[in-house]
C-alpha cells in the first residue's frame, strides 16, 4: 500500500464517532465522501483521527459538513466474530481542517 501522504476534501455521510481505546486514547472515525470528475457516485473514504483531534472533530463536525483530510492510507486487518479474517482500508488522518461557520 502506498504510504505517501494523500489530500483531498469531501464531504461527511454521517457524523463523528467517537470512541475511546482501552487506555482512554481519544479515535474518531469519519466517512468521506468525495466528488470525483465525470462520476456520478463519490468515492468513500474512512477516515480515522486520534488524540486531540479526534475530540474536536467530534465536538465541531456533522453530517454533511465540508471536511480537509491529509493522512496516509493504511489497511487494517482484523478477525470478525466469526473467526473470518477481513480488511478494511481507511486513511489515518495527520491533519482535518474544518470550519464552524
């Protein structure tokens, strides 16, 4: 998987939610959509923020608010209640830029 920075804007399908790890370490995680040119459906991106962040976005973001993300990309792996090994790709956000407005 690419581990260069990505950039780009979109817009959130719902809004924050805000979790805590098991030593109180603050994780939000936001669904992006973004316009893509000569589409008609966005693309969707799972984004993860933490610390400080995380807390922010959750006290100042909802649903449908224009949203600032530059993070990497990263696939996260993980067994279901089942047993069954999945992945799920999603971008761990260094900077969200947002406005209150």
């Amino acid at each position: 998987m690419n581990s260069e920075y990505h950039t780009f804007l979109g817009r959130l399908g719902k809004n924050p939610d805000l979790r805590y790890t098991a030593k109180s370490e603050p994780v939000c995680y936001l669904s992006v959509a973004i316009d893509k040119l000569n589409e008609d459906q966005p693309e969707w991106k799972r984004v993860v923020v933490w610390g400080k962040q995380a807390e922010l976005c959750n006290l100042y973001l909802d649903k449908g608010q224009e949203v600032f993300v530059q993070g990497r990309n990263s696939l996260r792996e993980y067994q279901d209640k089942d047993g069954n090994k999945k992945s799920i790709e999603e971008v761990r956000a260094r900077l969200i830029g947002f406005s209150n407005l």
